[in-house]
C-alpha cells in the first residue's frame, strides 16, 4: 500500500497486511499507518482521549500484526525491535486510559513524629 492508496482502503486494510508480508511491505505498512493515524486523530470526529488512544491502539495493534510474536531477533533484530517498541507503548497507552480507582495505590510513607 501507499499513501494514496489508504483513501480507498478499509479499515482493516489500512492497518493490517496480509499473511504474505515481506520486509519492505513491512516497514512500508508503518509509515502507511502513521500517516492514516495521523489523519484520524486530526480529524474533527475524533475528540477526547479516549477515542484517540483507541486509535493509537488499534495501530499498535496492526504493528503487532505485521511483527508477529515469532520473530527471531537473531534473524530480524529490527522487526523484534519495532514489535518491543509496539508493545512497550501498547501498554503504557492502556495503562493511561484506567481509571485511578483500578490502580494499585501506593502506600504511605509515615513520617517520623
């Protein structure tokens, strides 16, 4: 896919690729992706935070996709390295989006009387 291509894509064409995806396919699909999730979360219709995380996600999601979790950082150390990174924000995003009552609270230190 290119840039021009994604108008015309669906959804899941947009972020996904098909099993058959080589290397360049690969890095192609992440610079597609940014650019149609960079049109979304400037678009009008997506307002709040929440909406443009679940954006945000379901692009990782894709990457997670197109990176699948048997790669051999032996064989494909920067696949590995983009699907790390992809999880690494996946998490940190969802773990933004929980409300403050879900999360362990720490406790409190007592101060010396």
């Amino acid at each position: 896919m290119t840039p021009t291509d994604v108008a015309g894509a669906t959804k899941s064409q947009k972020f996904s690729m098909d099993a058959g995806v080589t290397r360049d396919d690969r890095w192609q699909n992440l610079v597609t992706g940014s650019f149609h999730l960079d049109d979304e979360l400037g678009s009008v219709r997506v307002r709040g935070s929440v909406a443009r995380r679940r954006l945000a996600i379901e692009y990782l999601d894709s990457i997670l996709e197109v990176f699948p979790a048997d790669l051999d950082p032996v064989e494909d150390f920067e696949g590995y390295a983009v699907r790390r990174l992809a999880q690494s924000l996946r998490r940190a995003l969802h773990e933004a989006g929980t409300p403050p009552t879900a999360r362990p609270r720490a406790r409190p230190t007592r101060r010396a009387p």
